[in-house]
C-alpha cells in the first residue's frame, strides 16, 4: 500500500520553520513594501534582501530549480507542502526566490538559453538582482494564442520584433521581457510562432499604458500595454528551435499553473483561519457566531473545499513527480487551474460575510482576494480552456454505445443478471 498523508518529520520541520517565519518576519513586510517584485525600491530592498539571506543560510532558496542553478531541486510534492506556507504572504514567494513570472521564465532559459543569455539574464535573475517579464498576450485576444499578430524577421544576424503586447505583468521593473511572435507564418498555427529575450531598455519599446487592477494599491499599474517597432535582438536571442514556441511556453506554464494553486491553498487556508476566529469572538442576539448554523455551515463549506482541492494539488504535484512529464499531466494541471478561482472566491465570500461590514472594508484583504479569484481564472489561460481542455482529455477512449438505449439501464442490466443467475432464481423458485 502506498497511500500516505504523512509528513517526514525532517520536512514537518522545516515547513515549521517557514510558517512561523513567514508569519513573524515576512507578513509585516506586505504592510509597508508596495511591490515585492521592485528591485528599485529601496525600501523593498532594505526590507526584504535581509530576509532573502535568512532564507539563503536555511537553504531554502529557489527551491523550484534544481542544484546546477542554485536550488534544491524539490520535486512538486514538497514545494507544495512550502508554497502553501508562502501563499499567505505578498512577499513570500520573492524572499524565498519562487515568484512567478520569474521562476517560470528561469526555467525557460535554463533549457534553452546560450551560455551569453545564462551569464547574463539568467543568473542575476535566479539571485533577484533582476526580475523578468512573459509577454504573450495581445490586446486583440489572449485566449486563442494562434490568432497572435506580433512578427519576429530575421535580417542579417538579428531578429527584428514588431507587434503590441497586453497585461505584460511586471513589465515596470522587469530587466527583460520574454516575448512571443510569429516567425513561420506559413507553418501550421502551432508551428508558427518563437520565444526571444528582449532587454527592457532596448530602442523601439514602448509602453503604451500601466495597467493596473481593481484591489492592487500600488501608485502606477504593473501590467503594461507594450508596442514592438523594429525592435532589433541577436539571432541567439531566439530560444528554442524557430517555431517551437508553445513548446518552449508550456515549459512553464504547466510549472506555472500548479505553483499557483500551491499558494492559493495557502491564501484560502488564511482566509478560513479568520473566519474562524471572527465566528468565536463576535456574538449577536446572546451567542456566537459559530453558534448560529447558518454560520457554521460557511465554516463546512470552507473547509470541504480547501481540503478537496488541497488533495487535488497535492496528488497533481506527485503525479508530475512520478511522471516527470508535463504531457502526461495535462488534464491534471487543467483540472487544479480551473477549481482554483472558484475555492477562492467562494472562501474570501464567505469571509466577508462573516466579518460583515468590516469584511467588506479596506482594513481586511478579502475584497482583494474576490479580484484575485479573477486573476487566477484568467492568468494562464481562461478557465473555460481549461475545463473543455480537461473534459476531452477525460473523454478521450470512451467508445460509444451503440442501439436507442445505453447498455446500462435497469432493464438490460435485470435481464442480464437474470440470465446469469438463472439456476439460481430456478433453485429458489423451486424451494417456494
Ligand atoms: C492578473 C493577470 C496577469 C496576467 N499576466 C500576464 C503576463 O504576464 N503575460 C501575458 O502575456 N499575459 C498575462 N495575462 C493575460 C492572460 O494570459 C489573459 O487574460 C488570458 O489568456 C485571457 O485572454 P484575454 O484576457 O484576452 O481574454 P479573451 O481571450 O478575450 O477571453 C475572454 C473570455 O472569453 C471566454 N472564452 C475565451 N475563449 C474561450 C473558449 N475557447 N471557450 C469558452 N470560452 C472562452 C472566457 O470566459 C474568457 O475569460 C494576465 C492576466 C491576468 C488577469
């Protein structure tokens, strides 16, 4: 039997550790830092990089990436375990070196970076001296990929990008941007586009608009709306083979997708938390809160719901260790992607709810946290894909019936059991 919902007691530790720091050292840093992802603020950087080094000494940074780049290289089952911890906190994730888009984009020039574009975007990134950008979706439709009009042409030894990028988050502090764009027009839609790095300070982009979203309290918008003119990159800027694009983007998207709903765990779990505590410490009409079982109900439903997805992502990220291949876990990642905006939504409801007025107000995060459940229905791709994604990848190999009526109504499935056990029925019959 292989079943286990037990965690080593080594690790029990350490995520012991990660929780109590988390919550001591890096939550009031949310507080007072506008932007954990600003390597140019310096009060983020007086606050967090001290932290960051904590981190360092624990041997807890960059977990995601194995040790050749300076992680730890622990599989998806045990960086759950620890993004449930970081997903608490706005900061987290950057003092412990896993924040997205960085750690995906990480990936993607560990695999197919040259030594020049390791050396010089990929290991300042990897340290957070830098941070990066995916810039993929396009202001005319971001959901069908095959539809994108931004075009990269080769000219002599250099690429030159032309097109307009939309929601290009973090693109404000970002050192360079990894961006998608047509490359073989003539190939099939799947074929046809590449992945290049783009330095952020190169001639030709422009940032049209930041954009910011509902909830986010930051002065300027950190998802621009970017405009590609003859932008001119190195050929060996191009990662990846020409064409091989949404390969070379599903190396992180599926990475990507799942780390986000490790975190989601952990913002549903704090959500639930105050829940709690609010429902023992408010009374109305001589009791409790948590007396009332109305109330008591939205303290169920919270937790059915973060238990069921929490086992989902958990048996997704073992699922992509056992396997080690993403294809394989498609449908898996799918079904995590599209479960996670409702569980937030529903939980960070309920806890305006029962928090009344206060819960609706600015002193409490959870009218952010309903926007939030948008961003996750939306961020690497609609729920909607995800979910027609997951049912035919569900659907795949089941035949269908043939005849007016399915093989499995009560009638055949009588008849059939009569004939089997006619003997039987016969011996029994006879008894009477
Ligand atoms: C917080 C946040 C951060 C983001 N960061 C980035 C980033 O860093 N880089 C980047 O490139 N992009 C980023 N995006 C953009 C994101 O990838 C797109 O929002 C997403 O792909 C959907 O594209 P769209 O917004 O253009 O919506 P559309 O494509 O216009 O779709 C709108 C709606 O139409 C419906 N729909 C679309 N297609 C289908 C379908 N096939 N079947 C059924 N219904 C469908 C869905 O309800 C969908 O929500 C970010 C988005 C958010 C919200």
């Amino acid at each position: 039997m292989g079943w286990d919902f037990e965690t080593d007691p080594d690790v029990a530790q350490e995520l012991d550790w990660v929780d109590e720091f988390v919550r001591t050292e890096v939550e009031p840093v949310d507080e007072v830092v506008t932007h954990a992802w600003d390597v140019h603020d310096p009060v983020r950087n007086a606050l967090i990089k001290p932290l960051q080094q904590v981190v360092r000494d624990k041997n807890l940074w960059a977990c995601h990436l194995g040790p050749e780049l300076g992680g730890k290289g622990y599989g998806q089952l045990r960086l759950a375990l620890l993004n449930e911890r970081l997903g608490r906190s706005h900061s987290a994730p950057v003092v412990f070196g896993c924040q997205a888009p960085d750690s995906g984009n990480a990936e993607i020039l560990a695999h197919y970076g040259t030594n020049h574009l390791k050396k010089t975007f990929l290991e300042p990134l990897v340290a957070n001296e830098i941070v990066s950008c995916f810039s993929m979706t396009e202001p005319h439709g971001g959901s069908d990929p095959t539809g994108f009009r931004t075009t990269a042409v080769l000219d002599g030894d250099e690429w030159v990008i032309n097109g307009e990028k939309w929601f290009s988050s973090h693109a404000l502090f970002a050192d360079f941007l990894i961006v998608m764009a047509v490359t073989e027009p003539d190939a099939p839609p799947h074929r046809s586009m590449s992945m290049f790095v783009v330095p952020a300070d190169i001639p030709g982009l422009e940032r049209v608009r930041d954009v910011s979203v509902w909830g986010h309290e930051e002065p300027v918008g950190t998802h621009q709306y970017l405009r590609y003119t003859d932008v001119r990159v190195p050929a060996e800027n191009l990662l990846g083979e020409r064409g091989a694009g949404f390969a070379v983007a599903q190396t992180r998207l599926g990475g990507g997708r799942i780390h986000h709903a490790m975190r989601t765990v952990g913002l549903v779990g704090s959500a639930f938390e105050m829940m709690k505590r609010r429902a023992v410490s408010r009374t109305t009409k001589g009791e409790r809160l948590a007396d009332k079982q109305l109330v008591q109900e939205m303290i169920a439903d919270t937790w059915i719901q973060l238990e069921q997805f929490r086992l989902l992502v958990l048996r997704t990220a073992w699922r992509i260790d056992r396997y080690n291949d993403y294809r394989k876990v498609r449908a898996d990642i799918s079904a995590v992607k599209a479960a996670m905006p409702k569980v937030l939504l529903d939980a960070s409801s309920r806890a305006i709810q029962i928090h009344g007025s206060l819960g609706i107000s600015t002193e409490l995060p959870f009218g952010k946290w309903v926007m939030e459940s948008f961003h996750m229905g939306l961020a690497d791709g609609a729920t909607e894909i995800h979910k027609v994604n997951l049912a035919q990848a569900l659907l795949r190999g089941t035949e269908p019936d043939d005849g007016l009526f399915p093989p499995y109504i009560r009638p055949t499935l009588r008849a059939r059991a009569h004939d089997r056990f006619a003997e039987v029925l016969a011996a029994a019959a006879d008894d009477d």
